[in-house]
C-alpha cells in the first residue's frame, strides 16, 4: 500500500544540516554511520540499517542494546555485498510502500564515489515509480526524467542541470537568467551550469530523457 509520507533516510556522508524535520506519516531510516548523526540531532529512526563499519564503538554499542529490546528496528546486513547501505535503505522504504524520500548526509567530500553512488541511486528511485532528494544545507539534488519541475518566484539561488544520460531532448527554462527552448542537452557539455532565479515563478521541463538537477544558495 502506497504510503502518503516521506521516506527519510539519514547516510553516513558528510552532516551539513542543523536539523532533520520529521511529520506525522514520515519514516526515518538510520543507514549505517547516519545512526550517529540521528543522536546527534535527536531524530529516532524507526528503522537501523547497514553493517555498521562507519560506527564507533559507543554507537555499535547502542544499536546492540536497541537490537537486544527492539530487533525489528534493527537490520544488519553483511559487509560484503551488491547493494550499498544506501540503495538497501532506499529499497526498504520502497517495500514499505513509500515513493517520496528525503536523503541526508549523502554527500562524501573525500569519497566521490559514495556521492556519485548516491546519485545512482536517486535513479534507482525513479526507475521504481518513486522520487528522491538528496539535501544539504545550501544544496538539494534530484531528478527530472519526461517531466517539468515549477519554482515559486520567491525561490532564490542558482540552478544547474546536467544530462545522466547520453542525451535529454526538449529542454525548457522558464523565467531564468539564462533561458532554453526545447534544446537538447548531452552529457558532453555542461551548457546548464549556474543559472539564476531572477524573482519570477520560473519552470524547467524535458520533453525525452533524465535531468540531474542542483538548487542551491548562491
């Protein structure tokens, strides 16, 4: 059954956030080392998921005690695998029924790859029917795939898009700095990098294939 919450899933990335908003209906899953930012911040995850190697002992201590009174709240799941704690987090919170999910701490600074993984990922979602976001403090990124995206004119910022594919047709920008009409934009050129919100309610549509797109602060 489909679930009208948010999926929020805590990684083990770099913490940018001072604060993780939780509604009614939402369900947190804590992915490995996200535990430890999931304290820190005063979230309860409902649900504790990986094989816990970016844990300090203090911590792997309280997800034993958590798991000796509570073990459904607990997954433990082998070093060795397919699937990052991430992607694992992601297809629990799709079997739970839920197709919105808020993604914190996925970004890696020294590990590029674990961000680009992560990113991966956010496809993985939209492969299922289902879209995320990952959110940093002046960031967020998610994905656009035969669809268009609105922005209200008090949105500030930047925004830049990216092709994940080898190509995304009929690209539109809507009241923008820099603006497009039905263009094609391939994976070959970052024509889409750093464009403004100029105080207009403004719009970005693809027509044929997938948009990775970032708005932050500027």
């Amino acid at each position: 059954m489909e679930k009208t919450g948010t999926c929020i899933i805590v990684g083990a990335g770099e913490l940018t956030v001072r604060e993780i908003p939780v509604k009614e209906g939402d369900f947190v899953i804590a992915a490995d080392g996200g535990f430890a930012y999931c304290r820190q911040l005063g979230v309860e995850p409902d649900l504790i998921l990986g094989d816990f190697d970016s844990l300090d002992e203090g911590n792997k201590r309280a997800v034993e005690a958590i798991r000796q009174e509570r073990p459904e709240r607990v997954q433990v799941l082998p070093v060795m695998k397919d699937d990052t704690d991430m992607l694992a987090a992601m297809k629990e919170g799709l079997k739970r029924g839920f197709r919105s999910f808020d993604i914190y701490a996925a970004a890696q600074g020294r590990r590029l790859s674990h961000t680009i993984a992560n990113i991966q990922c956010l496809n993985y979602l939209k492969e299922n029917g289902a879209s995320g976001r990952l959110i940093e403090a002046g960031e967020t990124v998610f994905l656009l795939r035969d669809e268009t995206v609105e922005f209200v004119k008090e949105q500030k910022g930047f925004l830049s898009l990216f092709s994940l594919g080898d190509r995304a047709e009929g690209v539109t920008i809507r009241n923008m700095k820099y603006l497009l009409d039905r263009a094609t934009v391939t994976n070959a050129f970052p024509v889409g990098v750093s464009n403004e919100f100029i105080g207009e309610a403004g719009s970005v549509t693809v027509e044929s294939g997938t948009l990775l797109v970032i708005v932050g602060e500027m």
